[in-house]
C-alpha cells in the first residue's frame, strides 16, 4: 500500500489542535478520503526529528508553516537539501503553504513577503487548461498567506492562478513535484480561525471581514485533496504523458 511521508513544519496551537487536528492529521484525513489505502508516517521539525533519507521513501508531502522560508532557521536549509535530493530522485513531493514556498526557493524560486498583505479566506483561482492534475477551469479553496513565490524556479508551468496569487499552484520539470499554496486540507472551522488569529495579529478588518464571510460559500477542497492524493501514490509522469502536458 502506498506510503506518505509527512514533514510537519509548523505547529497547530493547541486549542485550534484539539478542535481541527495537528497539519498531519488534516492531511491524512484530506488523502484518506480520497485513498483509504494510503498509509502515513510524520516527522516532525518542530519535535527536533531528523529528516529522513531519501532513499525508500514512496511520497513526501511538506505542511504549512507560520515560519517564512527567508527566516533564519537552522532547519531551512537542510531542508531544502531534502527538497532538491528528492525532486532530483525522481521522489513525489507535494508542498502546500510554506511548504510550496520552501519547494520553490530551494529549487530556484524567489519568495518574499507580498505586497498585497494577508490573502484569507475562500480564494478562487484559475485552473491551467491540459495540466493533467487538476480538472475544471476554476477553483475555490481556503488560504492563509502573506508570503508568495513571486519568480518560480526555472522550467516550472503554473497550473493555479489568481490576480492576487499569480503562482498559487506549481508543476515541476520532471512531473514529480508539485506545490500549491491554498489549504484544501483545510477545514471551514480552521479556516475561520486562521481569520481569527490573523485578525488578532495584523490583518486589517477590512481583510478579515470579508475572508470570514467567503468562507459561507462552497470549497472546492476535495477535488485538489483528490489530485494531490492521485499525484503522490501514482506515476505522475505517465499522467502527464497521457494528458500531453508538456514543460518548456
């Protein structure tokens, strides 16, 4: 049976953890749904455990985080040498959040704090047409996000856009990454309390307002889960081959 291993990068506080789960518990509550026969194993950053070797991992999947890929963190950079050993091996890797900023960094990207301050709540963004992934021409999922990958790295295709997200969602040459920086595993609940606690910190109301009414309307979470899911327990690349998608 397929086996993801999760690298949890941030802690949930423990009110909203007791509430919504730990990042890993979301995530393997998001791929369950869509594949029961997945299994997990975390390691875990903030717990001091050490990164493990790349070779026998079946899939890699790196959670949020409320650090930023530019903070000077003992951890980032050995992190990022696990990126680029396991998209150099050919090894699924999926980043969502911090974890698709880190992958875009450590491959080439840039990624800073943006300018258009706090992105929350239901987003909805465009979908690249024959990206073989993700279907529809739209989609709406949850976010939490002041830092953006502003340059992909080289050879990359954007498969998910928005104006205030142009490089929301990331396919990596080779076809065995991929990175997106909304939440779909992300409940409505979780989402509203990460409103809550960017109201309490920055975000004007005039953001946070309007984010926690978005969230009233529809997500669109289990169609990207399922994708992501699909990505890390089956050959990306044939998926591609079959789809015609092809990189510059």
């Amino acid at each position: 049976m397929p086996r993801v291993t999760i690298i949890e990068t941030g802690l949930v506080s423990p009110k909203n953890r007791e509430l919504h789960g730990s990042y890993p518990q979301m995530f393997e509550q998001m791929i369950g749904a869509a594949d029961a026969t997945v299994t997990f194993n975390t390691v875990s950053i903030p717990a001091g455990e050490p990164l493990p070797a790349i070779e026998g991992l079946e899939a890699i999947l790196i959670t949020g985080s409320s650090a930023g890929v530019y903070d000077d963190f003992k951890w980032i950079a050995p992190l990022e040498e696990f990126v680029r050993a396991a998209h150099e091996n050919h090894v699924p890797m999926v980043g969502v959040c911090f974890g698709h900023q880190l992958i875009a960094q450590a491959l080439g990207g840039t990624v800073r704090k943006s300018e258009k301050g706090w992105g929350l709540g239901r987003h909805v963004y465009d979908v690249a047409p024959g990206n073989g992934l993700v279907e529809g021409a739209r989609i709406a999922l949850a976010c939490s996000h002041q830092d953006q990958v502003i340059t992909p790295p080289a050879g990359t295709k954007t498969i998910l856009s928005s104006d205030f997200t142009p490089h929301a969602g990331l396919l990596y040459e080779g076809g065995t990454t991929l990175s997106v920086q909304p939440h779909p595993e992300f409940s409505v609940g979780f989402a509203l309390a990460c409103c809550e606690m960017a109201g309490k910190g920055d975000a004007p109301d005039g953001v946070v307002v309007p984010a926690k009414a978005s969230l009233a309307e529809p997500l669109d979470s289990a169609l990207l889960g399922g994708a992501i899911a699909r990505f890390l327990t089956r050959s990306s690349q044939s998926i591609f081959e079959r789809s015609g998608y092809r990189f510059a």
